[in-house]
C-alpha cells in the first residue's frame, strides 16, 4: 500500500480539483476543495456525516455545478460539462443505494452502461440494426466477463429487482466499470454489505486500481479503508482537514476526535 | 347507410389509435405525462391543410410536411419536461395546449373559430373513405412496427432505465434530455401526420376539435389499453370511440348523452387506475407510465 502511494505521487494526476465551492443556502458542502486523483491509487474520503463526501462525488459528476473553482481531467476542464458527457470522458460512479435499473435484466443493467453505441440513439437504433447487433454481441461478451468477476453471471438473465441488496451493489460495480473510465468513484460501497460479497468487492477495487483506474471511494469501514487504501483525505464541514497515508492520519488525534472515536 | 357510418367510425378508431400509440411513446414509454397531444394532431392538421390549400403542397407531401413541423414544434414542449416533472409538467403542458388553441381561435389564416373549409380531399371518386381507411390502417401498422422496433431494441432498454433512474442513466454516459427531445419529437411528427389525414379525410378543421375534451379522451385511450404496451393504447382507442357511439343508439336527448359520455370517461380512468392500473393489455408492472410519473411524486428528494 505504502509503494502505490509513492509511485502514484509521482505519476501524473488523473483528475484534479482546484478551489471547489459550493453552497446551498447558508449550507457550505464544498469549501476550497483541492484534490488530485492518481492512476492506481486508491484513496478513502473519510469523515463524519454531512461532511460533503458525497456532495464531492455530486460536483465531481455533474449532478451538481459548483460555485467556483475547477476541475480538470487530464488536461480538459469537466465543471461545465453533463453528466453524460463527464461519464464518457472516463468518470464512473456507482451509489450508495445501488440504483438499479430495477424493470430491466442484470444483463441490460450492464449493457447500458457502453458508451458510443448507434443504438442509443432513437434514429441510430432503427437504422444501425446491423452495427447494433454486432456492438451488442461485443457487449455482451464483455457484460458477462465483468458478471463472472462479481460472481452474478447465474443471474444475467433474472430482473435487477430480484436481486438481493449486496448482488444489486455488485451488479452497479459491474454496471460502472462497463465504459472504461479511467477514474472510479465508489460511494460506500461497503456499507450493508459482508462475507463473500465483502470480499469479492474488495478484489474488484483492487484489480480495477492495478490496471491503473483511480480510484476514490467513500467508507465509514475503518477497517477497510486501512486495509484498501493508500491514502486517505479526511474532510468536515465541506473542507478537506487532512490529506496522506492512511495511518498517519489515523494517528492524528484531532481526527480521531473528530471523526473516529470509538471505532480506533 | 351502415356500412358508410361503419367505415367512417373505423377511421376515426384508427385515427384515435395513432394518436393514442404517440402519446403512449410520450407517457408509457418516456414517462411522462403531457395533455397537450392533441395540440400536435391539431397543428398538423391545420398545418397540412394550409400547404395544401395556400402552397398548392399535393397532399402526400403536405402531410410529410405537417409531420416534420410538429416534430420540430414538439421542442419547446420537451425541453420544459427537462426542468419540470410530474404535476408541474402537466400544468405546462396544459398550458401549451390552451395558448395554440388560442392562437387558432384568434388568427385569420386558419378560419379562426369559424373553423377551416374546402380541405383538399386525399382522394376522389366514390370509393374514397375506403381508400382513405386502407390509407389510415397502413398508416397505423407502419406506426405500430416502428414502435415495437424501437422498444425492443437498444434505445427502448435505455427509456426503460430512464424510467427507473434518470441520474443513473447519465452516469453511464447517455444524456436523457437528448432521448426525451427525440421521443418527444417522434410522437408528435406521429401525431401531427395522423391531424394531417384527418384533415383531408373530414375536410373541416376547428378548434375546439383539440381541445382538454381530447386530451382527456385520449389520457383515457392510453389509461385503459395500457401505458407502456404495444397494442394496448390501439385497442384502448378503438374501445373508446366505440363505445360513446352505442350510447347514442340509446336515442337519449343530447342534455343527457353528452355529459353521459364524460362521466363515462371519468369512470373508466378511475376504475382502471384503482383495479387495473396496467390496462387491458399490460401484463406484470413494469414502472412505465403513470407508474413511473406516480413513483417520481412519492420518490422523497434525496
């Protein structure tokens, strides 16, 4: 752990935020945010509720704009984009509450989640017919490669409804990593789940992060954080109080106070 | 006599089944819930009938044409549905709805409320409401094909998650707003064509002909086959423009026909949404249509 941080440190960010702001209100969930994400880093948001770790994620992914600042991807600046648009330059996410598509098969859970395909649009789904179909064998091939990972291949064909809560986060982590983004966010993607399913998660996050995706998760799992992670930024209130290696920062008892308490 | 009034309730059956087919790709499909469809069947009418009238258009391609300018009309209309959802929706719908019947109601080039005569006919000769029947039914075998098409292929998958989770769809990189402006702008080319043949068929055009009255028909249409299904807004309008017609076979004065007919209406949304809220043809709940704008009401903010 303590290698890829040093090695990621080096190596050129994936994505960069500069001076994020945002407030709702009298709210401040963003305040002076600046943060960079490395390829093969895994890095833990951590901090108390209502800190504005997910709200990060949000301004990260267009569900929110911000108020000032930047953030750039590679060397394009993303703040003014979509969703859409910010999820094709390489962005995935997945939630808290998995957010299945719940009517639609696990399979055409995964399969929506290529990017650059004719058929998702209304006149390139009626007139590419023989394009889709052979994008759509692709897909396919490559949906059941990533169910076989989250060990959900026997349920390709059932409805996402169906599935239980710890399948249904395994089937958006696999629905993520269906577009090849270079930069992965995971909101809690621990939280209610155990055993097989907690291990088989913690396998794909660090497959996905070898390959060299950055990866930023958010976890109040103190234990897998220092177990996954190679660096942790602290963040309360909107403002990011502490950015390292994970035990140095579970050494500070500021933090400690602030935020572990009990669990350390 | 009979056969001429059965071919003429045929024609209006099947020009209230394209009607109800594109206003299901709207509410069933994309979820969300418009009344000012018939404002697009009207706009191709009246649309069609002046280039065939005052532009010399043959009406084949003036129909064409009528389809095309709805599509295009539709986008105002769709790009609200991208700020406002549900109740809010409805209300700006309506309001697109009155404010082009105003228009209408207002301006001389369409008659104003006096209505639209002298309509070139689709056909002539004595066997043109056969014709124009055969017209109709190809025209709503054609419309119900691409439907099926485009709902089982890719883009139907991605309404479906649209359905579910707006956000979550963005996320995987489709933008939602593009997919409701293109569902938007096919029901309404559907439904202006469709106002565009009835205006050559009927020759005569009024306002009041699409007005909330056809709206709430139509809502009916849609409700009762079933939102989100294939064949199910088809038989949903021919049930519906079948059924005002026995009644009139009951010879009740007009004062207590008319008013039956609405509380008919009423009765069926209100039954069907109570005990079979999928409608005639919808099998398992499958979070389309109402459904989907219900579940978006109740949905808390996050």
């Amino acid at each position: 752990m303590e290698r890829a941080a040093a090695g990621g440190a080096r190596m050129s960010a994936v994505l960069d935020i500069r001076g994020l702001r945002k407030s709702f209100g009298g709210l401040v969930v963003a305040d002076e945010i600046t943060l960079s994400l490395r390829p093969r880093e895994v890095v833990g948001l951590i901090g108390p509720n209502g800190a504005g770790k997910t709200s990060l994620f949000n301004l990260i992914t267009g569900v929110v704009r911000p108020d000032a600042g930047q953030i750039v991807m590679g060397s394009t600046r993303i703040d003014g984009m979509t969703m859409a648009e910010r999820a094709r330059s390489g962005i995935a996410r997945t939630w808290q509450h998995a957010r299945s598509f719940r009517s639609l098969t696990v399979l055409d859970n995964l399969l929506l989640g290529v990017h650059d395909y004719p058929g998702d649009s209304l006149l390139g789904s009626l007139l590419q017919r023989r394009i889709n179909r052979k994008r759509e064998r692709e897909a396919e091939t490559r949906a059941m490669m990533l169910l076989e990972r989250v060990r959900l291949a026997h349920k390709a064909h059932a409805l996402a409804a169906e599935l239980s809560y710890g399948q249904q986060k395994l089937m958006g982590m696999a629905r993520a990593l269906m577009g090849d983004g270079v930069c992965l966010l995971l909101d809690e993607p621990m939280a209610a789940v155990e055993g097989r399913t907690y291990a088989i998660m913690r396998d794909v996050i660090q497959e996905e992060a070898e390959r060299g995706q950055a990866v930023c998760l958010v976890e109040h799992n103190v234990g897998f954080i220092r177990d996954l992670c190679s660096r942790g930024v602290f963040m309360s209130a909107g403002r990011v109080l502490a950015d390292g290696p994970v035990d140095e920062l579970m050494r500070v008892k500021e933090l400690k106070a602030l935020y572990f308490g009990a669990a350390a | 006599m009979p056969i001429q009034y059965l071919i003429t309730l045929a024609m209006l059956a099947t020009l209230s089944g394209l009607l109800a087919m594109s206003l299901n790709l709207v509410l069933g499909y994309g979820g969300l819930l418009s009344v000012a469809h018939p404002m697009f069947y009207g706009i191709g009418a009246y649309s069609s009938a002046l280039l065939a009238m005052h532009a010399g258009a043959p009406v084949p391609i003036a129909c064409i044409a009528a389809a095309v300018i709805c599509a295009l009309a539709s986008v105002p209309l769709a790009a609200c549905s991208l700020r406002v959802s549900g109740d809010y929706f409805v209300i700006v719908s309506m309001g697109f709805q009155l404010g082009v019947q105003q228009i209408i109601n207002n301006i001389d080039l369409t008659g104003a409320t006096g209505g639209l005569n002298d309509i070139p006919s689709l056909f002539q000769g004595p066997f043109r409401d056969v014709l124009s029947l055969g017209v109709l039914l190809l025209a709503a075998a054609v419309v119900l094909l691409l439907i099926r098409t485009l709902i089982h292929g890719p883009f139907g998958r991605a309404l479906t998650a649209m359905r579910n989770d707006e956000s979550a769809l963005a996320m995987l990189g489709r933008d939602p707003m593009r997919m409701k402006l293109a569902i938007f702008a096919l029901s309404a080319g559907i439904a202006g064509f469709a106002g565009a043949l009835y205006g050559h068929i009927f020759l005569f055009l009024s306002p009041t002909q699409f007005g909330l009255e056809s709206s709430t028909a139509l809502l009916t249409m849609v409700v009762v086959g079933g939102t989100a299904t294939i064949w199910g807004p088809l038989l949903g309008a021919v049930v519906i423009t079948v059924v005002p017609q026995a009644i009139q076979f009951l010879n009740l004065p007009v004062s207590i026909s008319s008013p039956l007919q609405g509380i008919i209406f009423s009765l069926l949304v209100l039954v069907f949404l109570f005990l079979r809220p999928q409608g005639l043809m919808g099998g398992r709940r499958g979070g389309g249509g109402l459904d989907a704008w219900s579940g978006r009401r109740l949905a808390a903010p996050a």
